[in-house]
C-alpha cells in the first residue's frame, strides 16, 4: 500500500507539473508560508481529532461516562470555542497573525500534555475539564490564521485550489494524523487489560499528539513566521518609497 502511494503520488505531482490547468497547481508551494500552513495544519488536526476520538474512549471505558454524559462532557471543548474564534480577528488587527497563532498552538501544546495525565481514578474536573477549555480556547485562536496564511498571496486564479489545498490538508490531518496516533497508542501496552489499556493507550496518544503540536509549532515558527514577516517588511518598505516619490 505504501509503494502504491508513493508510486500514484510521484504521478501525481508529474502530471500536476506537465498540465495546462493542473487540479493542484504546484506553485502554491512556492512560497514557504503557504506551505507551512498546510504542513501545520496537518500535524495540528492529528492531534486535535485524536483528541476528540482518544478523550471519547476515556471518558466511557475509564470514567465510566454513559454516552450521552460524554457527550455533555465535552461542552468545556467548545463553550469557549466560538466566542475566542469570533474575537480572533480583532485580536489579528492588534497583535498580528503570527502571534495569535504561536499564542494558539501553545496553549494547545499545554492542554494536549496536561490531558496525557489522566489515568484511572483521576478527576474529571480538574484533569480533562480544564485542559478541554484550553484545547477550545486553542482551536479558537489557531484555525483561523492558518486557513489565512493557507490562502496568502495567492494569485486570483488560484484562489480556488488555495483553499482545497487548506481542505486537504484538513482531511489529511484528521484521517491519518489519527492513524498515525492509534498506531503508536498500543505500543507497549502488552499485558494490560480492562480500563488500565484503554487509560494507557490514551494517556499514549496525547502524549504523541503534544508532540504533534510541538512540531506544528516548529513548522510555524520556522516557515510562516518569517515568510510573513519578510512580506510585512517588503510591503512597508514599498510604501515608505511610494511616499518618498509622490513627496
């Protein structure tokens, strides 16, 4: 399976790069923010559904939560979630992109290696319901300026395909990000049982997924980050020389 998607993904790009009106145009990669909010995005919602999906087993077959119970558990998630994401642009306008987002994955990283405490006996107010706040309050601040910087300086032409790379990279994120975490989940878990396995692969899991967030924000902060600020700079200093002409 794996060769085979090397092989189809090696045509791919061949084919996308020969094409007069390729699917995929690869010079949306060309520039580094763009492609590292792509890259970002997808280490970020592996981390973020493993979340949803591992916090889920926990709560039923740990915690003992029926599921309609776990479903009211996850309101902290999402209470904040919204209003945070509302505000996000205001807070854009006053302090940047690049450092709501670098705001936003920290929080993120902090509440991902928080939830990886949890384990049988543990309360649920203090070592799931508050780091669940955070994770709300992260998705709220993050999303927002990776879908912007996904979508950066793209040509008009090109908007389209911009924001089905920002989709795919959605999907990628969700679908393998959380195979990848379930993969490394078991390991080590031979011998364990009953609700001490599934606290075990999911105390696992997010400590897998902090390290997913930690590497999104390396991405960031080594790829967008600069780009953006490169771009601000050469944009200021147009404008300082089309005054210095009309003047």
């Amino acid at each position: 399976m794996i060769i085979a998607a090397t092989v189809l993904l090696t045509l791919f790009v061949r084919i996308e790069n020969r094409a007069a009106q390729p699917i995929l145009p690869l010079r949306l990669f060309a520039d580094a923010e763009r492609s590292g909010a792509y890259a970002a995005r997808v280490l970020y919602l592996g981390a973020m559904v493993g979340f949803f999906f591992f916090t889920t087993l926990y709560l039923q077959e740990v915690a003992g939560f029926r599921p309609a119970l776990t479903g009211l558990a996850f309101v902290p998630a999402t209470m904040l979630h919204v209003p945070v994401a509302i505000v996000v642009p205001r807070l854009i306008r006053r302090f940047g992109r690049n450092a709501i987002l670098l705001v936003g994955m920290v929080i993120g990283i902090v509440a991902m290696a928080w939830l990886s405490r949890a384990g049988v006996g543990s309360n649920y107010w203090t070592t799931v319901a508050l780091p669940m706040v955070l994770i709300g309050v992260s998705q709220g601040l993050t999303l927002s300026p990776l879908t912007s910087s996904g979508v950066a300086r793209v040509s008009t032409e090109d908007a389209g395909a911009a924001s089905g790379a920002v989709n795919v990279a959605h999907q990628m994120g969700s679908s393998v990000g959380l195979s990848v975490l379930i993969a490394i989940a078991a390991v080590g878990s031979v011998g364990l049982t009953g609700t001490e396995l599934t606290a075990y692969r999911a105390s696992h899991a997010f400590d897998a997924g902090t390290v997913m967030l930690i590497f999104a924000l390396v991405v960031a902060v080594t790829t967008m980050v600069p780009a953006a600020s490169r771009q601000q700079s050469d944009a200021h200093e147009a404008e300082s020389l089309a005054a210095e002409s009309a003047a």
